[in-house]
C-alpha cells in the first residue's frame, strides 16, 4: 500500500517520540549496569558487566519473536506489547536491587533488552512505510529521538540512582516503569497502513531466507553494521568503568555516557540528507573512520576530555556506520520478506552485541583499557575491506527485485 510523505513524516515523528522515552531504558542499563553489576558482587568483579550483556542477549533474543507478534497483531500493537516488557524488566531489576540478586537483576535487563528489541524495528517500521526518497531520511527521523533519550536516561540516573538510598541504583530501575507508561501512550498515534494484521504484501513472492542473506549487498550492510555496533557497544560498556577506575565519579561517567548517546543521534538530522547526496558506501566508510579516530584518542590518556571526546567520536561513528548499513540491508528484500529478514538481522546483530559487552568487562577486567581499544583496529579494518569488496563488484547490487 503506497504511504503518501505526510503520512510517512508523522509516524517516522511518533516513533521519534517514543524512541526518546523507551529509548531511554537503554542508556540507563548500559550507564549503570556494569556499575550496579560491580556493586552486586561481592569479591569478582570480572561478571560485572554481565547485566548488560543479559540486557543484549535479551534484544537479540526478543527480535524473531518480535517480528513475529508484529506480523502476527500488527506493529502498532506489537510495540506496545514490547513496552510493556521493558515496563516488567525496569520493576524486576530494581526488585533485584532490594534483594541484593545479582543474576534476578541479570534477569531483569534481560526483559529491558527483550522490549527494546521492539524498540530497535522502529528504524524497519519507518522505512516500510514511507517512499523510497524518505526511506534514509525516515530511518534517520526516528533516531533522532535517541538525542532525547541521551538526555532523559542519564538525567534519570543522576536524579534517581539515590531516591531508594542505601539501596544504590534501584530509583534507576524502577524509573523506567514510568518511562514505559509515557512510550505506551505515545505509539497511539501511530498509522501505519502497511503494517496492520491481515495486509497484503506486494513486491512479489518471497525468496528463501538463505537467498536474500547471501546477497552480497546483504553481507557488506550487514557486516558494517554488526562491526560498527559491536565495536560501538564493546568500548562504550567499558567506559564508564574505565572512568570510575581512573578515578573519576560515578556522575562524571555517566555525563560520559550523555554526551556519548547525544552523539550517536544528534547526527541523524543530516545523515540521511549526506547518504542521499554522497551514497551509503562513503558514509558508512566516514563512520569507520571515526571509529578509528575514536580508540586513538582513547589511547592517548586516561584524563576526563579524553574519555568524553573518544565516546563522542564513538558515537558519530557508529551514527553514520549503522544508518548506513541499515538503509543497505532494507534494499535488500521485498515487503513481503521484511518481517523474517528483519528479525534474523537483528537476532545475528544483537546476539554479537551481546558477545562483545561481556568480553568488554573481561578484556576491560584482564587486560585494561588500553587493550580494549587496541580491538577496534582490526575490526574496523575487516569493515573496510568488506566495503571495498562491495565497489569491486558493481554488478552485484544484490536488489530486492
């Protein structure tokens, strides 16, 4: 069903709405999960960043059958079913706090991580439903609200992570119940024509899964995509770790964090307006580059401008990886193909998010920081020659058609 551009521009609007304020819980968990992690146990602080990656696995996890319920209920309802998710994982964690369980409160971002998996096809819903001239313009629109979520989320934090005192972090937690009740009513302004139970796809038959993901424009996305987040999520878990080790406070960390999120998204106001005008390939290779300009600044000292500049360049680049990626992969398949091809993405995606923020605390915990950032290097590397490969083959467009 054709969506006019007025249409296209109030959802891509609401579903910024609602990234702003479910899209918050992320940076909670993330800021303060390792934090919280390390001051629920008791001698080896090795697992203390073992929540946030309970928070990834539970993204990777939730995205098949996320995009299941939403093929199944329509993704306007799906969403709201996946707030409410995050709304039962923000009371789990801050229960956990209160009984000092450090896997219950695992357990609990587990749930936060498998709502924002509904949270992560708002990029997929905006594309669908919008022409194909606003279709990186619509993705970009939507993550604009992560610079209110860089915003309300560490804000948050520094508000409330006191509110329950002597149980440390729980007013974190339990916060995010009310930031699920805002997002609920938000996304009932959402329409999307394309999206309801029971409509009918066009765009042709749908392909074999193994076809489409063998496409080598599904590979080159795909792998500039999973890199850059990796990468983006294996650095910014072991920030705030860093910092604190370094000496500096926990506020100041996750001011870090703020400023690193406001990074990631601030961009997208004119990321998709520089894919259309310069193409995703050269976009998505700026992105690497700052990744790599990133760990370089890392590596020249443990002061606080060094920390924040290196999360700030962290974020740019992974604005300008991802969203780049992200428009190459919905290239890639027909309509009637998104809903499985969206939710293997995002299941492979997020489970190597998963993997890296537990080997950030690890690497982090055993090696250092220095080390950590040492990683970047060879991965941003692998990105580049894949993306190179990509210009080498023009033929191999790997089109939906």
């Amino acid at each position: 069903m054709a969506v006019t551009p007025n249409v296209a521009r109030r959802n891509a609007i609401v579903l910024a709405a609602s990234q702003a304020i479910v899209g918050s819980a992320p940076s909670i968990c993330i800021s303060m999960g390792g934090l919280a992690g390390a001051y629920l146990l008791a001698a080896d602080k090795s697992l203390a960043t073992a929540p946030v990656t309970g928070f990834n696995v539970g993204v990777a996890i939730g995205a098949l059958p996320a995009a299941a319920l939403m093929r199944a209920v329509g993704r306007r309802n799906g969403f709201r079913s996946g707030v409410l998710l995050t709304a039962c994982g923000g009371a789990l964690a801050a229960l956990a706090l209160f009984h000092h369980s450090f896997w219950l409160f695992c357990a609990g971002l587990l749930l936060v991580g498998g709502g924002n998996s509904f949270v992560q096809q708002y990029r997929f819903a905006a594309a669908d439903n919008a022409p194909d001239a606003f279709k990186a313009s619509a993705i970009a629109w939507v993550m604009t609200g992560g610079i209110f979520a860089a915003i309300i989320g560490p804000q948050t934090v520094i508000w409330t992570r006191q509110f329950f005192a002597p149980v440390m972090f729980a007013g974190c937690f339990a916060a995010i119940i009310a930031l699920a009740a805002a997002g609920f009513l938000v996304l009932s302004f959402l329409r999307l024509p394309n999206d309801l139970p029971g409509a009918k796809s066009d765009g042709g038959d749908a392909r074999p899964l193994p076809v489409i993901l063998s496409q080598p424009r599904f590979i080159v996305g795909f792998l500039c995509g999973v890199g850059s987040y990796g990468l983006m999520s294996f650095v910014m878990t072991g920030a705030p770790l860093a910092m604190v080790g370094c000496g500096l406070s926990t506020d100041q960390a996750a001011l870090g964090i703020s400023w690193h999120v406001l990074a990631m998204y601030g961009p997208s106001f004119f990321t998709g307006k520089l894919i259309a005008r310069f193409g995703k390939e050269r976009i998505i290779a700026a992105g690497l580059a700052l990744l790599f300009c990133c760990a370089l600044v890392s590596l020249s000292g443990l002061h606080l401008w060094q920390f924040w500049s290196a999360l700030v360049l962290l974020g740019c680049g992974w604005n300008f990886s991802f969203i780049g990626a992200t428009t190459m992969i919905t290239e890639t398949y027909r309509p009637s193909e998104k809903n499985k091809v969206q939710g293997t993405h995002d299941l492979m995606l997020f489970a190597t998010v998963a993997f890296s923020s537990l080997m950030s605390g690890r690497v982090y915990d055993a090696y250092g920081w220095d080390v950590l950032n040492w990683i970047v290097f060879p991965v941003v590397l692998a990105c580049f020659v894949a993306l190179g490969s990509l210009s080498l083959r023009p033929s191999a467009g790997g089109s939906a058609s």
